[in-house]
C-alpha cells in the first residue's frame, strides 16, 4: 500500500562528504520493510519532482525510520538543509523489498554494497539476524572518508571493507573479496553503482537466490509513467518492467543491465 504523509524530522547529521542521515517519524513507518523506498517531496515549490530515497533503517516501536542520502543537486541540498521539527511530504513506503523467504537459521547470506547503495542493506543485515541467518556484508568506497554505516552494520553480520584507493581496508573494488569466495552462499543481495551490479550479474547469474536493488530517475514514482523502465533478458523489445513497481529489487540474471 502506498501512503502519503507529512513525516516529521527528527533529526538529522552528516556522516562523510555529501552523506547525510535524516531519521523520520510517522504512520507509514509500520508499513515499511528492508528494500523498499520513500518518494521525497523537496520542500522548493520550484522543484517539481520528487527524490526516491532508500529506506536505511526501521524502528516500529519508535514509529521512526532512517534514510542516508548524497547531495546530488539542488534538490537534495535542500534536504540537506531540513532541521528537526521540518515537514516532509512522502509517499511511501514504495517498490518490492527484499525477498527473504525461505531462509531458515544457519544458512548464509551475502551482501554487497557500493557507496550510497549501502543503506538499504542495513535493515536488511538486521532482518537476516533476527532469522539467525549467518550474514557477511562486502561494502565498497571510493576512500577512506566515504565510508559510512561500518560500525552500524556491524552487530548483524561480519564486515570487509574495500576502498578503491586502498586508504582503508582491502584495495581495490568490492570483487576482489568476491572472488575470493570459496563457497557459494544460500542467498546474495547486492546494491550500488551500474558497473558493479553488472558484476554482481555476471557473477551469480545462475543462483537461485540472487537480488540487485536498482537505483533510477523517477517521475511519477507509481508505476504510471514509465520514466523507470528496464529490460527483462531475452524478452521482446517492448517488454519492460518499473524499477518504482515491479523493483526496485530483482532477479540477478534476469535483466538487460
């Protein structure tokens, strides 16, 4: 179900270069789950379009719900600009979230993320620990001052780090702990830039339990009109599916990437 609410700032706080985290709280927070998105309307009447922000973080019991986003542009500067008390206009929560069905305790779970597509993986960490599944997360940054969420992930799953730079961590991208895999995990989820979803693509294209959570240029954020379309694999031309509706998470292998 998709909601609209004014959700109030509670806070919010800067965690590297153009990251910031802003915790929210209202009704919708109960509908929320790990994978899905908010529909962000920029407080600037001269903004027309709103901003699809990953949901970070979920707290039910506080009704709060946390999301980390870079400043990109105008509009998300201005977010950056919100202190607590502000209103915001969202519609959500929105998209498909993370398919954790059948999964039982014991069994292994692998997470890849990719600077700003950490954060969504972070509740999701947290929903494979409540199901005792054993849980290893691979984040990639580009430096050291860009990584964000370590500590956070920290009590759900073990944690490497690569940067791309080698300041912190393992040098080089998040494929070169990847590779190093020895044995295949029960299920993968993975979030970041294009070229390494492709990766991620290419690498478990034939697991049964594989997911890309997609990022996309959004316009009405309802499945209406198509500005976020993709491309199953193999399929006719005209075949497509909404990253806002059918995703934003889906198949590894599944997909025109």
């Amino acid at each position: 179900m998709i909601l609209k609410e004014e959700m109030t700032v509670i806070s919010q706080r800067q965690l590297a270069p153009s990251i910031f985290e802003m915790v929210l709280s209202g009704q919708m927070v109960q509908e929320m789950k790990a994978g899905q998105f908010l529909h962000i309307r920029i407080p600037d009447n001269s903004m027309l379009l709103r901003r699809p922000i990953s949901i970070c973080r979920i707290d039910k019991e506080l009704g709060q719900a946390v999301i980390v986003y870079r400043i990109e542009g105008k509009g998300t500067a201005v977010l950056a600009q919100l202190e607590a008390g502000s209103q915001l206009d969202c519609m959500g929560p929105q998209g498909n979230g993370f398919d954790l069905s059948g999964l039982k305790a014991g069994q292994r779970a692998l997470l890849i993320g990719g600077g700003i597509g950490v954060p969504p993986l972070l509740e999701l960490a947290k929903a494979l620990a409540e199901k005792n599944v054993q849980t290893e997360v691979i984040m990639g940054f580009a430096t050291r001052d860009a990584v964000i969420l370590e500590e956070e992930m920290r009590p759900y799953a073990k944690v490497s780090v690569t940067t791309d730079d080698g300041s912190y961590g393992q040098a080089g991208t998040v494929s070169v702990l990847v590779d190093q895999l020895t044995d295949a995990p029960d299920a993968v989820y993975a979030c970041g830039a294009p070229g390494m979803l492709r990766y991620i693509d290419r690498r478990f294209a034939q697991h049964p339990k594989a997911f890309l959570s997609l990022e996309a240029r959004m316009a009405c954020g309802m499945g209406a009109c198509y500005a976020c379309v993709v491309h199953p694999k193999g399929a006719d031309e005209s075949s497509s599916q909404r990253v806002c509706e059918e995703g934003p998470v889906f198949a590894a292998g599944s997909l025109e990437l």
